[in-house]
C-alpha cells in the first residue's frame, strides 16, 4: 500500500507534509478532505477523531502531527534530502527552528483567521491586532537569526524548520505583511518560494484563494 496523506492542498500544516514529500519525490496519494469528497472525512475522522490535518497513513500505521511526520518519513522512507542533521545538536537546532515558525509565527497569523471566521466585526479586529502584535516580535527576532544564512538552520542545508517556515511565512505575509525593513526575514520568504517543492504546493492550492477568510492579496 502506497503512503496516503489525508489533509487539503490550502491548509499550511499540509504544505508543511507536502513540502518533505516532494523534496525526496516520495510517492503517496493525496486524499483531499472537503465536501466534494465525505468518503475521505469519514475515513480521516475514524482515524484521528481530534480532527486535525494533516494525517499520513502508512500501511496499519496513522501518523499524526506534522514534525512527527517528516522524521518518520525520514526515518522509514528516507529520501535523498535529509531534512533532520545527523549530528544531535544540529537536529535540535532544527527542531527548535520548527517549534518556533509552526507556535510563533503560523498560530500568531492563526488569532487574525480564525477572529475573522467568526462573523463579529470586533473578534476579527481583536484577532487582527492580537496577530499583528504577535508576528512584529516574531519577524524582528527572526531578521537577526536569519542573518547570513541561505536556509533557516546553520548550514546550507534545507530542512524541516524550512519545511515549516514556509507555509508560515507565506500566510503570515498575507495575514500582516512583512515590512520592508525587514530585508534579511523578506529574501528567506522570496527563496522559499521559489524552491521547487514549496512553489508546487504554491501552485496547487492556487484555485482555493479565495477561501482565504481575511481576502487573499493579488500575490503570492
């Protein structure tokens, strides 16, 4: 049985799976939740009833929770990319670096959708400012990390935090953009754009833009 990942193309956290996937060319099969196809809710809820995506499922095996997903992918089917170090304190630094794009950056621009998704004018301004406030501290911490690095981890190497930052940044930009005087934090999102990986999972959740609960903006 071929890996299945059960998640929607728009979602970030998906991106986040589809991005690893794509990196190693591992083959699975994407089984869109939404209502055009009941048949694979019911199949993803009966597996994970917390009703969070994405989920991979891997013969008898529901793996659950995007970090965890990529290190098992690496570890059962590794690719060529290596998207978590050998070296024990590079992996930490990795995992750090995961921890903070998916908590401080992806959930801060999560308070601004989720206010607006409520219909009540005030939540969604609270949600509005509570995540601009939030992303403002978060994109001056990472100007400075990112000083002089190609990818998010020390080294050259693309890897799981950059796996998470991209999805997170990219609703991020939109949910409140990124300043110009944050040049060193606005080149990182421009390269992972443009990272074949990430800009496929780009171009595929473009027909789903408009479900953008704050208005998509005319660019990516």
């Amino acid at each position: 049985m071929s890996l299945v990942v059960y998640g929607h193309p728009f979602s970030s956290y998906t991106q986040k799976v589809l991005i690893a996937l794509y990196e190693n060319a591992t083959p699975f099969e994407l089984r869109c939740i939404g209502p055009d196809t009941p048949q694979h809710a019911a199949e993803w809820l009966r597996r994970w009833p917390l009703r969070k995506f994405p989920l991979l499922v891997d013969g008898a095996r529901d793996i659950a929770e995007t970090s965890i997903i990529i290190e098992y992918l690496q570890r059962v089917h590794p690719g060529p990319v290596r998207l978590l170090p050998e070296d024990p304190m590079a992996a930490l630094e990795v995992r750090f670096l995961d921890r903070f794009f998916d908590l401080h950056v992806m959930n801060a621009a999560q308070h601004a959708v989720d206010g607006a998704l409520t219909g009540d004018p005030v939540k969604r301004q609270e949600g509005k400012a509570l995540a601009e406030k939030k992303l403002e501290v978060a994109y001056a911490w990472l100007e400075g990390q990112l000083a002089g690095r190609t990818w998010a981890a020390a080294g050259a190497d693309f890897s799981l935090a950059d796996c998470a930052a991209a999805p997170a940044l990219f609703y991020a930009d939109w949910t409140h953009r990124i300043s110009e005087s944050y040049p060193v934090l606005r080149a990182y999102r421009a390269r992972l754009l443009a990272r074949p990986s990430f800009a496929r999972a780009v171009d595929e959740a473009r027909p789903f833009r408009p479900l953008f609960p704050l208005g998509a903006p005319d660019r990516d």
